[in-house]
C-alpha cells in the first residue's frame, strides 16, 4: 500500500502500522463497564457496523447531490462519490458559508443522522450518566490531489475551555480504506505525558498552530517508538475516542472521496467549551 499524510510518504511497514483491535462483540454482552474499560485502555473503540450501511450511504449521497454534478466522474452517482478530478467552478472555499458542506451540517438530515439514538445511548454508556453531543459537528470531504490530511493532534488542545469528560465519534461517510484518508490513531498514545510530544510541535508544516504535534506521521511514529493503528472502514462503522489520543489522517489517493463527520459528547452535567456551541464553519477558528 501507498501511503502518504500532507505530501509525505509514509512507508506501510509492521513498524509503523498495526490494526486497529475491533470492540464489536463488547457491545452486545450490554456491559458498559466493559466498554468504558477498553476505551480507557486503548485509548479508542473500533466499532464496525456500528450503524445501518444503508443510512450512512443514504447522508453521503445527500451530501454530494449538493455538489454540481460535474464534481462526479461521468456515469458515476452522488452515492459513489467518485471525484472527476475537478472541483466545479464558482464552488467557494471549503466548508465556509455558500460551501456545500456549511449548509449541509445545518441541513434537516445530517440534523437527523448525527441525532441516532445509537450514538447517544453508547455516548451515556461511556461517560457513565447523561451525555449530550455538542453542536459544533464537523463534516471532512477530501478528494485526491490536494495532499492535505488532518496533521498528528490530540482533540484536548482544541478544546480545553471546557469539561475534558468528551468523548469523540469519528464516522466514515462511506466506504474509507487506508488509500481513502481514513484516520489512524498512534498505538497507547493516551498515556504519554504531553511533554514527551511537545518537542514534535517544531516539526510542522504550520508554525503559525500550536495545537497540532506534527504533520510527518513516520518521524511521530519513529520519535514516540509507536505504531499508527489503522483499518479498513467500512460505511457503518463507529470510532469513538477520547480526548488525549494522539491521532492524523492519511491522504486520499483514490478516485472515491473521502466523507466523514465527527461529533463529542460531554457528560450533560458539565460546562462545555463554548467554542463547541455553535454550528462548525470551516473558518470558525475553533
Ligand atoms: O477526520 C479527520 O481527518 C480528523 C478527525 C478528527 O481529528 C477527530 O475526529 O477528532
């Protein structure tokens, strides 16, 4: 496998990549003390087909249906979501207001999606009481050629304002292998103290952020003597993880695009961080 995170190779090698440990079967024996243990120990819960296929698909042809159809490639449908290879003309800066994407997370079905019982029945199962999911919900499209991933980070240095008992829901929109832009989450990660990464944070494609440790995954692999845990989502699958896990993407190098949303909760009787209350834009700053 080829892969690569912002331009850089990353070379597919059992020392820098292992599987992600699937948590599936812990849901069905209804024992969210069970549950609330491995997220504690892996720093994550992998959790393949954790939704219904159809519906998630269903949210990511909404999603591309808003596009001009010429973002598709030729007899190719919104639920494929294969890129044509151009972005439409007139189509303004991602994410922003006028952008698909801004309109689509304030929109009635991702309202309707993202509200899934099934979500938030696990989310108070884990933060052991009532959980309530923040309204700032991000969608990611990303599509082959822009060389662009979410660099290696922990969720917490963008959200210490507020109560750190979140947990995050990362859901693929559709099908995302590693090739896609899937996210990778560097094994144990949780339990490093943050000064041991801090020295990464020199290392970056972004001086002007300090919240992101590193862009170059092989040298955050390498420097933290750690493996980047990966798997081959599939739409329907679920990642939760908590806020103190190191975590990136990988770029997308295949002609289907990569869609994903991720929401938190917060324990209900805690005070969030405001920045987390309002609806995400992509130039909100947050
Ligand atoms: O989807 C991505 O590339 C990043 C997502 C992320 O960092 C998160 O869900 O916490």
């Amino acid at each position: 496998m080829n892969l690569s995170s912002n331009g850089l190779p990353i070379p597919f090698t059992p020392e820098l990549f292992g599987p992600l440990r699937p948590s599936a079967r812990l849901l069905s024996r209804g024992n969210p003390g069970a549950l609330r243990e491995r997220l504690h120990a892996d720093g994550y819960l992998y959790l393949p087909g954790l939704l219904d296929r159809a519906e998630v698909l269903r949210l990511r042809g909404q999603y591309f249906s808003l596009f001009p159809p010429d973002l598709l490639a030729s007899s190719t449908g919104p639920v494929d979501g294969v890129f044509s290879g151009r972005v439409p003309a007139g189509v303004p800066e991602y994410g922003v207001a006028g952008h698909p994407a801004y309109a689509f997370v304030r929109s009635a079905p991702f309202a309707h999606f993202v509200s899934n019982p099934v979500l938030s029945d696990l989310a108070c199962q884990l933060l052991d009481g009532k959980a309530e999911m923040l309204p700032r919900r991000i969608l990611r499209h990303f599509h082959r050629g822009t060389r662009r991933a979410s660099r290696a980070h922990v969720d917490h240095d963008y959200m210490d304002e507020g109560s750190p008992r979140v947990v995050t829901f990362w859901i693929p929109v559709g099908d995302c292998p590693p090739q896609t832009g899937s996210l990778v989450y560097l094994e144990g990660s949780h339990r490093l103290p943050p000064e041991e990464y801090a020295p990464l944070r020199d290392v970056t494609d972004r001086p002007g952020d300090r919240r992101q440790i590193c862009h170059d995954l092989e040298l955050t692999a390498r420097t933290l003597g750690r493996r980047w845990l990966y798997a081959d989502f599939r739409a329907g699958d679920v990642m939760v993880h908590v806020p103190r896990v190191i975590h990136a993407s990988l770029d997308t190098t295949t002609d289907a695009m990569r869609l994903s949303v991720d929401a938190r909760f917060v324990r209900s009787d805690d005070t969030p961080d405001p920045r987390w209350l309002r609806p995400w834009s992509a130039d909100d700053g947050a």
